[in-house]
C-alpha cells in the first residue's frame, strides 16, 4: 500500500474503499454528486465482495447449461432436478476475512449466511459442509483460530439445527494471517416450493423479517472482504457481524411457512451491503423499482443514520415482497414464529430505488444501477515468476524408503490423521438422513420416502494449485468427482468458491483466470454443470497472497441408492484389495511426502485426460452397487488410504508387488477396491495388489507397521496438537 | 392412541423422533409451545434441540413455556412422558426429575454413537429392555453432564435407568464421554412413568443409519404409552 493518508482525511469515498473513477463513476449515473446515503450504497455494492468486478469477465467461462439445471449462477443458490418433482439447491461461501478478525462469530455468521441463500430459493437446508485453511498449528495463534472457527460452525450449525456433514482442512505457513473458511450448504425442495428473487407486481410490499437491523458488520463487504489485510487489522472487530442461531432457526421456519401456503411473490436474504442490496437486487432484477421507508425498519439502537441503516450487516434478516393481500397473513406468520416484521417498503414502477427517513428523501437512485452497472476490471495477468524455479525442480524421492517410517510421519500430519476431533463437534446426524458420515470420501444422503440420495465432498488442494493453477484446478475437480462416484453416485453439479490474493497483482490474476480454466475444463470433461460460485480476492496480508485456493463443492446423485455403499471399515480377513484406474506416474509435486518427509514444495503436478478421468468415475460409481470398500487414492498415496482402511477396519493387509515410492504417489484417478472373490468386475484398469488379514499393514519388501499403532499415530494427530 | 411431541422454538429433533415413532405404528401430534392443551395425550416428548436458544440455561425458559403446565399436570397424573437430550434438561427445569445438566468435561460438544447400559427396566422408557443389555445410540449435545445434589438417594432409590459403558458393558471414566456423575445417561422419577436421558434413539431407529438400538426405548414408551391408557 502506497497510501499515507491519514484515514479521517481521506475524502468520504475512499474512506468507504471506492477509488477516484468509481465515484466519478457515481456522478455520471445520478448527474450529481451522491448524498451520504447513496455513497454508502453504491460503495457497498460496488464492492469486489458483492460485484465481482475483477473476475466478472472470467466467469463466463463456466458452463451450466445441462438440461437438469433449474437455476444456474446468479441467483442465490443453484438449482438442479433429481426427478419426480424434487429439486436440490446448493451454494458455497467464504468468510475468510471476518474469521481472521474473530474466529467464533465470523464462521458461525458464514454458516448463517449460506443457510439463508438456500432457504432464499424455497428449499429446506439439510446439510453443511466446509472447508479451511489455517497455519501450521505449531503456532498458538493458528491454534486459537482453528478452535474458534470449528466451534463456530458447531455452534451456529447445531443450534440452528442443520447437520454439518464434513468437509476438508489443510495447513500451511501463508495461511497464518489469511486463514480462508469456505462453507457450503445443501437443500430440497419440490418443484413448486422455488422461490426466485426478482419482484414483480407494481404496489407490492416489501416486508423486512427477522432480526433488528444493528450497527454490526457496517461495511463489511467493502472494509473486510474487499481489501488486503495490514498488521492491526484485528481492530477492524466492529466490522464483523455477529450471528444467533436461534432466530435464524425461527427464521427458516417461518419462511418455509410462507413458502408452503404460497404467501410471497419474491425473497432475497440481506447478506452483505444488507438493506441497499436486498432492495435493489428485489426491485432492479425485476425491471422496478422501490420506496422504501427507513423510518419502519425494526433498530436495535435508536440512533442509527440512514447511511448505517442501509448499510448494516446485522445477521437473520430477509425482505419478502408480498401482494397488499397477504401482507396482514405474513405478519400474522411471523407473529406465530416469534420473528419480528416490518412493511418497509412499495414496489413502484421505477426503476429507481427511493430512500426516506424522517420524511425526506435520503436516496434516489436507479435501482438497477447499484448491481448492473457496477465496473468490471480486465486486470492485466501475468505468468508468475516462482513457476520457473518450482518447474524446474524435481522432488527427491528415495528408492529404497521403509514405508513404515514414511507412514508414521505422515498418519501424524494434521492434515492426513483422523478429523474425528472436529467432526464430533458437528452435528452431522440430525434430519435421520446421513448413510455415510464425515471421515469418508464424501458424505452421502438418503432423500427419506424415495430412493434417492445426494452425496457430497468438498475438495481443495492449495499447494498443487500453487504448482500449478489449472492443472491443480482440474485435479480437485477430479478428485471430488471420484470422492462421490465411490458411494455410488454420479457427479452432477459443481459449485466453486475462488479464493485468492489481491487482484490488482498480475501473478494472482494469472492464478485466477489459469484456476477458472481448470476447473471450467475438468467440468465440461465429467458433463457437470457449474450451478454457482464465489470469488474471494484480496487473501493478502503484509502483501503476502495466500496460496491460490480454489475450491469445489461437487454434489453427485444416485437413483437407486446403493443398498449398502460401500464404506471405509468394511474390509473383512480373506478379501482381495485391488487397484482401479491409472497407475502411478511418478506425481510427487506437492504431494504429502515432498511436503512432510523432504520439507520442499516444488515441480509440476501430472497432466490428466479427460477420457481417463470420464473412465475411472464411471468405474467407481457402477463398482459401488457390488463392493464393500472403495476408497480414493488422494493425499499422501497408495499407503494412506490403505491405512486408512486398516485402521478404520481394525485388520491388517498384506500388499505384493508395490514399490516404495509408488505407495506414497499422488497420481490421480485411482482408487482402492476391497470386496471377496478373484474377479473385479469393471472395464477400467485394475491389479490385484493384495489381500486382507493378520494385524499389519504390511508392505513386503517395503517395510509393514501393526494396524494398532498406525491407528493411535493417525487417531492423535489432531488431539495432541490442540489438547 | 395419541402421542404429542411438544415444539419450542429451537427444537430440531422434532421430525426425526415423529418419524420413528410412526416406524413403531404410533400416531403422533406435534404441540406448539404456546397451546396450553395436550388434548390428553396418551403420552407425551419433549425432543431435543436448543429451545429458546438454550439462552439463559438450558430448559431454564423453555419451563415457562405456555404448554407446560399441562405437560406438568398430566405427567403428575401418571401419563409416560420422557424428555430426550434437551428434553431432558427441559424436565429437569420443570421439576419433573432431579438435578441438572451442566457442560462436557471437555467443554466440547459431542456429536457420536456411544454404549449405553439399561440398569433398570423399571420405568415407561426401559420396560421392554433387559438389565444389563447395551444399546449403541448416538449422543449429541454440550451439556450432557448429569448432576444432583441428591444423587446417593437417586442410586438407592434405582431412578438409574441408563449408563454410559462400553461395548461389553464395563462402566468407567474412560468410557464415560462427558463426565456424568456415576456415568448416569438416563433417569426416571418415584412414580416410573417420567423419564429423561441424553442419547438420541430416533438416530438409532434404521439399520441404514448404523444402529436400531434405539427402538426397545420408543417401543418400551410406546408400550407404556398403551398400558397406562387402558
């Protein structure tokens, strides 16, 4: 940062982060110099948080249009048909920069936050799940802030009463002071529940339910999500929002009721930018415009200025457009759930959007503007410099490794060792839907009454991204796609949740824009519709950029579900373990042995082909009806998930005809089969590489280590740290 | 026969516990906090979640709540009523059992199936069980640490009807997950027919779900529910 103004000399825009021509930008619009009021609206909305005005232009890339896509991107959560009239919404999020500030209520407000974006469309929430970046937790700080965010998700997300049903955690020195939480919500609904935002009907009221609009999170789009971090910012605590569950659950049934007896003609959440977005997207999405009444809204704090008001980002809020008719039947709803309610507002013809307090007008804008005409930045990219170096190493591998060294270190590694110490602070049973629970490759759900079943895994991997942002980016998108063809069902919708460092750096924009390549690629590679994402920039604190991470959300569906999916603890003495899918190519680059055994990160992740990849997860979706145990090969190898399974299976194996370095490399698209029988039934490349039994994993020639002290290394790995 | 399962605003097991009590063949009917008649209930839920937030206390605000002078009335009069997880904190506060619940030893919440031990048969939730049978049932809560000022006489009366053990029943700190006194999970009150614990049987109602432990608990309640209405 070049600036040394002092910060109360700064003129009122810049103070609310809008630059010289943004504001310019503002004039031309109105034909005049904006009111306080109008600032703090076009300031919020033309944020990068809420107008993605540097990544607008690459987001197109995305494709979506599969014809079981409902709703695509733009709304607040995508939409996709499972059949018989049930639909599924799903959306991700980041709430990176408030979980820095403070950790409990910033992930605990991220959890609010995506809930209200699914029940938005109509659809009950049934399921959370997240994913998390923190530093090395050998750092107390690091620690506090793991705590913190996990407690925060459990106690949002238990109290609130939607299951978090897992996700996934990594740790590394960039994130120490830009940790990113993304989180990620599912929900259904029949087809005549959806709900769109758009307003329609010139005379309809606009009914703000829900909590009491407060002064906190003021700014919190533009201040905390749009800006990099300095030393100090821990200050910025007042800008963070503060979350209650309890009138959050009250609020989602309240709604749901509204939706059920067909009350509202329209509904949007009020998230970031609060009653400026909420008003303007209702009204400008629907050709129309407002009058609304700052006077009516429900104040936690008398005293509050129209400028504070519209901006606020007090948490459990939502704006229904109902017609005059109902209006007294909605109020009487949310009098039965013990919500407050107030009519703020008209539907006018427009298109502008009119503020009043104390009977003057305080804004007059058009509505549209605030959200279409927002500035969009083709900002300059540029291949980064470090990739020449990390290209051109080569990670050393030692041939005659004893595999059961290797393994003792890395079942130890927080990032491979069992997650049950989060998990069992996770909710992830209530609703009676989960089959399979977190600790396995993704987490699946049954849709009670039909045979249906969703499932789900969050996927990242932020130093292969690093390495190489579109292949990494492909590769998690693989990798999810195989997490959910393991339980039996096919991939069939994607939702992605950019994380980055600052935008205006060419390095980070290349990241990007090579990461959406990926990752839109990947996609059209498995026909999977991206139905929605979020772009998170300015991961830069001291003008460090995080790692590029971006991550995805893949949501598979299988009809019949598996009558017994398969599941990590299934092996049994006597069964033949086989390797599916592609054979180990030598792919060391980021992966956990370079990482934990050799403390490097360097060379270039394996290239993956689309047949391939189409292959191997039709493979694993068609073996799943018949095997008792598949497992993704993913982070630290061929040795991990067999551990994994041993451990959790409480039996040992004994592997032939596996070298050292093979069982430690992370070649993707392939996955362990365990089932009776000396045939496996599938068309993809597969070998037998052992069988099940005695009390060791053991490797031949390799080395072998007793199932019982792999599992006390894998099960402490996160108790020792944070206990 | 009539089951009422009473909702505050915050409960969330309202459904789940609905659901099994339908796969036993009971007819349920779910009661708003704010009526103040159960319509003579033949037995009475109180489900768990977080009523009123857990704001305040546990139970503590949920007790005030309009339908539960009739929960009182009618349970006093003898109908089976049992409190699950939050419901049980809620009975605690009305009175209708002993003691309290207070935070995790670890001061985390608990989100796992654990063993639970059935010490008495005597009462409307363990009639249909055996002394000594263990049920894997999962436990979901942050103040699921039972304590009493009274607990000797509590013990000596046999108001125990649950404990968290092992797998083969061994009772003891290590396979005691949130520092209940005497590792109590569940209890009953003198007259037998009001009882509270904190593991969830609904989780446990479907072999799909990994466990159908749960339902000698609903099927003693439902049996119970039958017996006290002929």
């Amino acid at each position: 940062m070049t600036t040394v103004d002092a910060p109360d000399r700064l003129p009122d825009h810049r103070k609310l982060g809008m630059t010289d021509d943004e504001y310019q930008g503002v004039i031309n619009i109105l034909g005049r110099e904006p009111l306080a009021a109008e600032l703090a609206m076009y300031s919020v909305m033309w944020s990068e948080h809420c107008s993605y005005k540097s990544s607008r232009t690459h987001l197109g890339r995305f494709k979506s249009d599969q014809p079981w896509v409902v709703v695509g991107p733009g709304e607040n959560a995508g939409v996709v048909d499972l059949g018989d009239g049930w639909l599924a919404a799903l959306r991700i999020e980041s709430h990176n920069h408030p979980s820095f500030v403070e950790p409990y209520q910033g992930a605990a407000t991220g959890v609010g936050g995506i809930l209200r974006d699914i029940f938005t469309m109509g659809a009950r929430p049934i399921a959370l799940w997240n994913a998390l970046r923190f530093g090395p937790l050998d750092e107390p700080r690091n620690r506090y802030l793991f705590e913190g965010v996990v407690s925060g998700i459990a106690g949002y997300g238990n109290a609130v009463g939607v299951p978090t049903l897992g996700g996934e955690v990594e740790f590394a020195d960039r994130f120490s002071k830009n940790p990113l939480v993304n989180v990620m919500a599912l929900g259904i609904l029949k087809r005549d529940q959806l709900v769109l935002s758009a307003a329609s009907g010139v005379g309809n009221v606009a009914i703000l339910l829900g909590a009491a609009t407060g002064r906190d999170g003021i700014g919190g789009a533009s201040i905390l999500a749009s800006a990099a971090f300095e030393e100090g910012d821990e200050e910025k605590r007042p800008n963070v929002q503060v979350g209650d569950p309890f009138e959050e659950k009250k609020l989602i049934e309240a709604c749901l009721e509204l939706f059920d007896r067909n009350l509202v003609v329209a509904i949007q959440d009020l998230g970031a930018a609060g009653i400026s977005c909420a008003t303007s997207e209702v009204a400008g999405s629907g050709g129309l415009g407002m009058d609304v009444d700052l006077d009516r809204v429900h104040l936690r704090e008398s005293d509050m200025n129209p400028g504070e008001i519209l901006m606020s980002e007090s948490q459990e809020r939502m704006l229904a457009v109902v017609t005059p008719e109902n209006e007294a039947e909605v109020l009487a709803v949310a009098e039965r759930w013990e919500i407050d309610a107030s009519t703020i507002g008209t539907i006018t013809t427009g298109p502008e959007l009119v503020v009043y307090s104390g009977g003057e007008i305080v804004g007059d804008v058009p509505a549209a503007s605030l959200a279409d005409d927002a500035p969009r930045y083709d900002r300059p990219a540029e291949r980064p410099d470090y990739l020449d170096e990390a290209w051109a190493s080569e990670p050393h591998v030692l041939q005659s490794l004893d595999a059961a060294e290797v393994l003792r270190v890395l079942l130890d590694d927080p990032a491979i060792g069992d997650r049950t110490w989060i998990s069992r602070q996770y909710d992830h049973m209530l609703f009676l839907n989960t089959v399979i629970e977190p600790g396995h490759d993704a987490s699946l759900l049954r849709i009670k009454g039909t045979k249906k079943a969703l499932a789900i895994s969050t996927d990242g991997d932020s130093l292969r991204t690093y390495l190489d942002p579109r292949r990494g980016s492909a590769r998690i998108v693989f990798e999810s796609a195989l997490n959910v063809a393991v339980t039996g069902a096919t991939p069939y919708a994607l939702v992605d949740n950019l994380n980055f460092g600052n935008p205006e750096v060419p390095g980070v924009m290349w990241q990007f824009i090579e990461s959406v390549e990926g990752i839109a690629w990947a996609c059209e590679a498995l026909d999977v519709p991206v139905v929605g994402g979020n772009v998170s920039f300015y991961n830069q604190t001291d003008g460090v950029d995080i790692y590029p991470s971006p991550v995805v959300g893949m949501l598979g569906f299988c009809e019949p579900m598996p009558e017994q999916p398969p599941r990590l603890d299934r092996a049994e003495e006597g069964m033949t373990i086989w390797l599916v899918g592609q054979d180990a190519q030598g792919d060391f680059a980021a992966s956990a042995y370079d990482r934990i055994i050799n403390g490097a990160l360097g060379g270039r992740p394996c290239d993956v082909d689309a047949e391939t990849a189409r292959r191997v997860v039709e493979a694993a979706t068609t073996l799943a009806y018949e095997t008792p145990v598949l497992h993704d090969i993913s982070i630290g190898g061929l040795a991990v998930a067999l551990a994994e399974v041993a451990i959790k299976s409480g039996v040992g194996f004994e592997i032939e005809g596996v070298s050292g370095p093979d069982l430690f490399d992370e070649t993707p698209l392939r996955f362990i089969a365990v089932t009776y029988g000396d045939e496996l039934p599938t068309n993809a490349p597969h070998r037998e590489i052992g069988v099940v039994g005695g009390d060791a994993l053991d490797f031949g020639d390799a080395g072998a280590i007793d199932v019982a002290e792999a599992a006390n290394i894998w099960r402490n790995a996160l108790p020792r740290r944070m206990e | 026969m009539t089951i009422a399962v009473v909702v505050f605003p915050g409960t969330n097991c309202e459904h789940d516990i609905v659901h099994a009590l339908e796969l036993a063949g009971a007819d349920t009917e779910m009661v708003w906090h704010r009526d103040t008649d159960l319509r003579g209930a033949d037995g009475i839920v109180l489900p768990g979640g977080f009523a009123h937030g857990d704001y305040l206390r546990t139970g503590a605000i949920a007790r005030f709540s309009p339908i539960m002078d009739d929960v009182v009335t009618l349970a006093t009069e003898g109908t089976p009523t049992i409190g699950i997880c939050n419901g049980f904190q809620i009975l605690c506060e009305a009175g209708l059992l002993p003691g309290g619940l207070v935070a995790n030893r670890d001061l985390k919440f608990i989100c796992e199936p654990v063993h639970i031990r059935v010490e008495s048969t005597d009462s409307v939730l363990t009639r249909a069980a055996e002394v000594g049978q263990v049920l894997r049932i999962p436990l979901n809560s942050y103040e699921g640490n039972y304590v009493a000022d009274n607990i000797q006489r509590i013990e000596a009366e046999g108001d125990v009807i649950l404990r968290y053990s092992g797998s083969g029943g061994e009772v003891d700190d290590g396979t005691n997950p949130n520092g209940s006194t005497n590792s109590i999970a569940g209890i009953t009150n003198a007259a037998r027919n009001v009882a509270g614990f904190m593991p969830h049987p609904e989780r446990a109602s479907e072999a799909i779900l990994g466990s159908t432990d749960g339902m000698v608990l609903i099927e003693s309640f439902l049996a119970s529910a039958e017996l006290a209405r002929a």
